[in-house]
C-alpha cells in the first residue's frame, strides 16, 4: 500500500463521527431521523485515520445511536500492511464526539486493546479534541459534497455501499493531493 509506505496512512489514531442523510424512497437501513421531524434517513459513520484517510463508511438508520456503531466500524477496520511486521487489525487510539460515551463502549474499546478517547456528556467543552477530530469533520464534509450523496435515493444495501466505495475513493484520492501524492 503506497500511502502507507509514504507515510499518508496513519492508522494507528483512528477518528470516528457519523452524518445523517435523507432517504425518500425508503429502503435497507433507513429509519425515521430523530432530528428531522421523524422522516425517514440513514445515518453514515466514517472511521478515518490521523489524516482523514477513510477506513470504514457504513450506514445505518437514522434512529441508530451513535455509541452502537462504534464497534461494527472497529470489527470491519481493513488488515493493513505496507510496512515491516505484521498488518494492522485494529487502531491503538480511537477519538470520538459525545455521541459514543457510554462507559460499556469505553470498556469494550480498552479489551480490545484500544485507547477510546471520547468527551464525556455533561463536561465543558475545551477538551482539546477539535484539534484532532476535524479530520472527520472534514471528510464528512467531502462526502456531503458529493451531490450524489446528499440525499440517499437508492433502496438497496448493496447499492448504498457501491456509493460508500466510491465516496472513499475520492476521499482517498482528495487526501493523496492534499498530501502532494497524486498533481490534482
């Protein structure tokens, strides 16, 4: 993997947020949006690495709390190899927003030999995550500007997660030029 060995892939520090998406036909993983007057959505979670490198997008319905995504992502985090030794299962560092505290999901994280960093609920804000979280923020911004995936008009599981691949290629290939890989 040539991002890796360029040191572009970092995926030792992983970062995860989620972006929800109207669905108006309906279909696979869609659920009524607790924050869009119960129409119905999904939810997309991306799991990137310390340079906003997408690892794993997967959808969900609208209604799905955030703290239950946070292990599926962590489960389907690809084998990555690229240096000497052996390929990477997992990340050491997972950085998360509010909405994945839950103490269970800390405890779950730290079995699995991962360092969950997550604010608590009810804290002041200041605990200095922005500063490490805008590469999420950031590649959920290039995937909400994919006119395509604004709004999920596909019914299919199958074809959402074509869409999903295909967002993540072009993340990918966003982060390689802004890293100075690929000429844009």
């Amino acid at each position: 993997m040539a991002v890796r060995v360029l040191g572009v892939l970092e995926p030792e520090l992983a970062v995860i947020d989620s972006v929800m998406v109207r669905a108006f036909g309906g279909g696979d993983s869609t659920g009524p949006s607790p924050v869009d007057r119960r129409k119905l959505g999904s939810k997309h979670t991306l799991l990137v690495d310390a340079n906003g490198v997408p690892l794993v997008i997967h959808t969900a319905p609208a209604n799905a709390s955030d703290y239950k995504q946070i292990l599926p992502a962590v489960e389907d985090f690809p084998e990555i190899g690229g240096k000497p030794g052996r390929p990477r299962k997992q990340p050491d560092v997972i950085y998360a927003d509010r909405g994945y505290d839950s103490e269970a999901i800390r405890q779950d994280l730290r079995l699995l030999g991962i360092k969950p960093v997550i604010a608590r609920r009810g804290t002041d804000h200041g605990s200095s995550l922005g500063r490490i979280r805008w590469v999420v923020e950031r590649a959920i911004s290039w995937f909400k500007g994919l006119r395509r995936l604004q709004i999920r008009h596909d019914r299919s599981d199958d074809v959402q997660d074509a869409w999903n691949k295909l967002a993540a290629a072009v993340l990918c290939y966003r982060v390689a030029i802004r890293c100075g890989i690929c000429a844009g």
